[in-house]
C-alpha cells in the first residue's frame, strides 16, 4: 500500500475549473477537480491524496487538466506543483 499527494495551484485572479488525476498503469483511479467562478485576488490549488494497492511492476501518473490554457499558474521553480508518495505498509 502506498499513499500519493499531488497539489497545484491556480493562476491568481483566472476562473474556471481544474483537475487533477491518478493514473494505475495507464488507466485513471482517482480524480480531484475544484472550479472558480469568481476571479480570486490570491492563489487556490486543487490536491489530491490517495492510498493505493500496488505490485512490483505497478506505476503511477498524476495528469492536470484544466478549462482553459491560462489557469494552470506556471513558474519556472518547483514552488506550485507537489507531487509525492511513500510505503505505508
């Protein structure tokens, strides 16, 4: 069993909705979405944590999806995207 957190954030002052997806092998198990109908004036993010069942040769994929192209906030450090996983037994 292991459990995986991915977070990241929004485009401050951009509406719309955004998603985030745990891929087992190639095939989606776990989705998070938030929407904004309001431009905000600060960041929001969307995560998602999940506790998985995986063997030897199992493999995990988080994907972003987002409404429109400008919502995803984009840096060019690793300060708005987290993505980790551990063994938990």
């Amino acid at each position: 069993m292991y459990t995986f957190y991915a977070r990241h954030w929004f485009t401050a002052g951009q509406t719309g909705t955004i998603w985030l997806y745990f891929y087992r092998n190639g095939s989606q198990i776990k989705e998070s979405r938030m929407s904004i109908s309001s431009a905000p004036g600060d960041y929001f993010n969307v995560q998602l944590t999940s506790t998985i069942f995986l063997s030897a040769t199992n493999y995990i994929e988080v994907y972003g999806q987002s409404s429109s192209g400008s919502i995803f906030h984009v840096s060019t450090t690793a300060f708005h995207t987290e993505f980790s996983g551990f063994m938990v037994c």
